[in-house]
C-alpha cells in the first residue's frame, strides 16, 4: 500500500477549501484520500477528529464572503454558554445579509442559512472571522432557548468584576446595549429575551450560580448580590462570595468540580476561616444541591434553595 501524501504543512488540523489546496499544488485524488472528512462541498477537514463546527464555519467564510456566522455558532465563537442540545450541535449557523429585495441562502450539508438585514453594529469582523456581535447573538438564539437559558447567556455576556480581583474580568457588553438592541426588534422570540432582560445581573460568573439565583428568588428568598468583596483587617486576602446576602452576613459559595483539589481544598478552608474572621456565615453548594429536590413550602425545589434559607434563618437568629 502507498503511502499517503503529506499535505502542506498550513493545512494540517485544519479545515479548508479545495481551491485552496489545488492552489499549493495539492492533486484532486489526494483531496479524495480517506483520511480527509468533508464536512460540506469543497471543503476538507484534515484532523483525526470530528470536524469542529467552527472550524467548518471558517472554511465556509472563505466560501462565501457575505455570509456571518451566526446564532449558536457565533455563541461558540464567543465562547457563551449553551445548553447540550445546542452546544453538541455540528450545524453551523450562517447568515447572509437581505438587500433590495434578493433571496440569498447557502445551500448546504451540515449549515443553516438565515437571511436578515444587518446593521453594521450587528456585525464584528476581527481579521478572518466576521460574526454577530453578542447583543444580536443574544436576540437570534431568544427562539431557541427557554428563558432561563437566555437569562444564564446574558449573564455570561454582561458579567464584570473590577480590576482588584484575582481574575478580572472584561464585560463583552452592558444590560443597557442588550435591552437597547432588543426594544425595536420583532425578531422571533424577542418577547422571551426582553422578559429575560429583567433577570440578567452583572457579576455571575457560572451558569451555576445563575441558576442557584434564580431558584432562591422564586423560591421566595429575598434576591443576593453579586460582586462583594469582604475585607479582614490586617489579612491581605480577601473573600469573593459567589452570592451574599449583606445585611444577614452571609456568603454563598457555589464549589464546582475544580474544588476537590487538594490545593483549592486548602484554599476553601482558609477562605472559610477568613468569613468567619470578617463576622459573616459561609454556606456551601454543590452540584448535587442544585440537581436534588426537596419538599418545600412553594413546592419541589432544588436542595440549594433549604440550605441557604436555614443560614438566613440562623443569621437572622444571631442578629436578635
């Protein structure tokens, strides 16, 4: 057996167009060699791998030059946070801009064509890429997501902290711009992301602690805030609740997966000790105390919900 042709060094665990290839020299049967996916017409993907949907969107960006990727390819983009349903998608989301009247779409295996009218802060082109800008990403997904998806996609968008934390973090846009992007629109589902608009907050920093928010207000817990920094005079370090409520001194600490570290465990411990020094209360949260129900007065509700208003209720006992 023959052995396979190497391709030129720039299209190795990458996707790209035939015409490109036979530009460097690359022959037709070597294009149909086995090792080679296609994941749409004139385009190869040469990794081992199953063809990632953004590397197949930027391969059709060569192919078609007034398309935008779009919808929930553009939030992969944006690296935004979506439901499995979504993000497991190999379907890439294309839109091609509406003008005079003309009917364009791309016909394709594996894209789905939207058309709309664009408007050029619709658009964000950053060297090769030419996506939706996350406020119309925001909008094009309200049809897909159910609110409380949309809610955990606007927080991603709008989440900031100041520059005094370990990580800090830019905001990619501003409640004010997605409610202005989203008031005179009649895009489908627009009603669910203007709903969603009045539960978005600034400073969650998981999908996680969106959820576990949104299940304490409508559980009937008074709603906590975000982006609170407590301060232990004479410690350098200082405590970032996830969520706190101020005036019954507590802090809510959502630990994911990365909190079984040995490392984050010390860390978590010290964390605990400087709450306590500050004269506040932690209480803990897991995954598991968010995806378990409990009976509770307003019916079946995450674990999550009972364990913080037992530590409100302690808190508020102290305070007597």
């Amino acid at each position: 057996m023959r052995p396979v042709r190497p391709l030129p060094s720039t299209l190795r665990d990458a996707c790209f167009t035939v015409h490109h290839a036979l530009d460097l020299g690359v022959t037709p049967a070597r294009l149909r060699g086995r090792d080679l996916a296609s994941p749409s017409r004139s385009l190869r993907w040469a990794s081992p791998t199953a063809p990632d949907p953004l590397a197949v969107a930027r391969g059709l960006l060569l192919l078609h030059g007034d398309a935008v990727v779009s919808h929930q390819t553009a939030a992969l983009w944006w690296q935004l946070p979506l439901p499995e349903r979504l993000r497991a998608d190999p379907m890439v989301h294309l839109t091609l801009p509406a003008r005079d009247g003309s009917v364009t779409h791309v016909r394709r295996r594996g894209v789905v064509s939207h058309r709309a009218a664009l408007p050029e802060d619709d658009i964000w082109p950053l060297g090769r890429w030419i996506v939706t800008s996350v406020e119309r990403t925001y909008l094009d997904l309200a049809s897909a997501l159910r609110e409380d998806e949309l809610v955990e996609l606007g927080d991603a968008i709008v989440c900031a902290h100041d520059d005094d934390r370990p990580s800090s973090r830019g905001t990619f846009s501003t409640p004010a711009r997605l409610v202005e992007r989203c008031e005179s629109s009649h895009a489908r589902g627009v009603r669910r992301a203007r709903a969603a608009l009045d539960l978005i907050r600034v400073g969650s920093d998981s999908v996680q602690e969106t959820r576990l928010r949104l299940a304490l207000v409508r559980a009937g817990l008074p709603e906590p805030e975000l982006n609170v920094v407590l301060a232990v005079p004479g410690r350098p370090r200082r405590v970032f609740p996830d969520l706190a409520y101020r005036r019954r001194r507590l802090s809510v600490q959502y630990d994911g997966a990365h909190h079984a570290d040995p490392r984050q465990h010390q860390l978590d411990i010290e964390r605990a000790d400087l709450t306590a020094a500050a004269g506040w209360a932690e209480v803990r949260i897991s995954a598991d105390d968010l995806r378990v129900l409990v009976p509770h007065r307003t019916g079946l509700v995450p674990r999550a919900v009972v364990k913080v208003e037992e530590a409100l209720r302690a808190q508020a006992a102290l305070a007597r």
